[in-house]
C-alpha cells in the first residue's frame, strides 16, 4: 500500500528553493523530458511502429504471464542460436506511462547479434507503489530462470537494462543473485528529487522508499558489471544523476563504465542500442561475449 505524503507544494512558497538550489516548477522542469525534446511525440510515434514490425516477427514469444496481474507480461526475442545470452529490458516512463509493447525495437540489433531480448511489462503507478513493481520484475526473472531451457538461452549470462525509470528498476535489480550486471540509459539514482516534483503525484513514495529504493543509497556487488549512458543532450538532472552514481560506485567496480553519447537527447539516445552498431548495443555485446 502507498504511505500519505503531502504534496510538496503544500508547504513551500512558489519561489522556494527545494532542491540544490531549485524551486519546485524548476525542479518539475528539471525532469520533464516530453518538454524539453520538442520532438517527443515523434520519437514514440516511431518506437511504436518499429515494436510493431519486431512484434510480429517470426522470432517474437509474446505475452508470457509471469505473475499474477494483468500487466505482468513479458515478450522473448529469440537470438537465432542456441544457448546465447539474455538482455533483459525494462521500459522507462517514470514507472507510471507506456508498455512494453512499444519497446520491442531494442531487440532489433541485438537480436541481428545473436542476443536474446526480454522486454518485461509492470503494473503502473498508482496502481502500484514503488516496491510492488520491484517485487513484480523480480518475478519476471523469476519466471525467465525457469523457462530458460524452453526459451533457449544462457541462465549464466544474463544482464538486466533499462531507460530513464527503467535504468532505475535496472539497477536495483541487478542485485539478483542471477543477474550479471546492468545497463542503465538515462536512469534514475537518487529518488529524493523525484519526491518533491510533479512526478511524485503518482507515485508517493514513502520515506522508506526514498532511501531504500534509491541505488545511490545501496550496495551493489563489486563483481557486477555496469554500464552507464545518458545522452549529451539530456536535462542537467539526468545526466548528473548518471554522474553521481558512477563516482558511488568509481571506487568498487573496475567493471564500471560511465559514458555520456555525443549529440543525443533522452529520446534519440536509445537508437544507439537499436542499431546493431550503436555505441550501447556494441557494449552490451562486450557484456555478453
């Protein structure tokens, strides 16, 4: 169940300082990303599509139930080749928009490389708090461990992934005992300013949730590997956000990469992992060798 938290407006002037410095509307544009990119609406339009076309295809398991609500559903990319390793992706939407439908275009390029693809669906704020749509990913690994001989690849090389929310998920999941590492685009480290800005609307967090479920705030093993991306051109809060967790974890992961990719935006910065080529598909692939 969610806790009460007041709406952070309740208690502060329009032109108090919230945040390092920001009141709440610069703190609400600072991680509004559909107003920022004036092309949003397009880029999902196209995401859309492409998931449409990958959907169908011939290598698409679709629809997998993996707990007990409607939402939990997963769609399996198969690679080609037997017994390769799985890039499990959790869409972002700052864990209360979009599905997992509109995302299948990851798996494009990584699949052309021979990896399996997962994209995992979760129940939506509020619907669900922050912790129940954790505890619902940890049951989409779950599920995929036990089906690994029927889906047909590598329970010992599996990596979870995910964009802006889903970089969030991601990281908190790569804690599973089998799971290798993860690949964060765009994510969240730090759920505190998350807290005091529109996003919260949805979401109350609780106390407990601002700490315990902020990565920046836990211990991930040193033998996991992390990848890092956010676009060059994301809002100042994502990729700080990117900074900060890289310099938490700089000093216990020599597997640790933190790269910031030129000329891309929250949005255009996931065709680097739709692309076969792409910067982040090509380190995912580094991964899974």
């Amino acid at each position: 169940m969610h806790s009460d938290q007041s709406d952070p407006k309740e208690s502060q002037t329009p032109d108090a300082s919230i945040y390092r410095g920001m009141t709440r509307a610069e703190l609400d544009a600072g991680y509004n990303n559909t107003e920022a990119v004036h092309d949003s609406a397009q880029h999902m339009d196209l995401w859309m599509s492409r998931s449409a076309d990958v959907r169908r295809g011939k290598n698409a398991v679709l629809n997998l139930q993996y707990g007990p609500n409607p939402a939990n559903r997963l769609d399996f990319f198969k690679a080609g080749l037997p017994d390769r390793g799985l890039f499990i992706f959790i869409h972002g939407g700052y864990w209360q928009r979009n599905n997992k439908e509109m995302f299948a275009f990851v798996a494009e390029g990584l699949c052309a490389s021979h990896v399996n693809v997962a994209t995992v669906g979760y129940t939506l704020a509020p619907e669900a708090s922050l912790s129940e749509i954790v505890a619902e990913i940890a049951l989409a690994i779950e599920h995929l461990l036990r089906e690994n001989h029927r889906l047909g690849f590598d329970a010992s090389k599996i990596y979870i992934g995910g964009w802006s929310a889903g970089g969030h998920l991601s990281a908190v999941l790569a804690e599973h005992p089998s799971v290798n590492g993860f690949v964060s685009i765009s994510g969240i480290f730090d759920l505190e300013p998350i807290s005091k800005c529109y996003l919260n609307q949805k979401l109350k967090l609780s106390d407990a949730e601002i700490f315990d479920l902020s990565p920046i705030n836990r211990h991930l093993d040193y033998n996991k590997k992390v990848l890092l991306f956010a676009g060059e051109l994301e809002l100042p809060e994502l990729t700080r956000q990117s900074r900060d967790y890289a310099s938490h974890l700089s000093g216990s992961h020599k597997d640790l990469r933190h790269l910031l990719v030129a000329n891309k935006n929250h949005y255009s910065v996931l065709d680097e992992l739709r692309l076969k080529d792409g910067v982040i598909a090509r380190e995912i692939l580094h991964l899974l060798d």
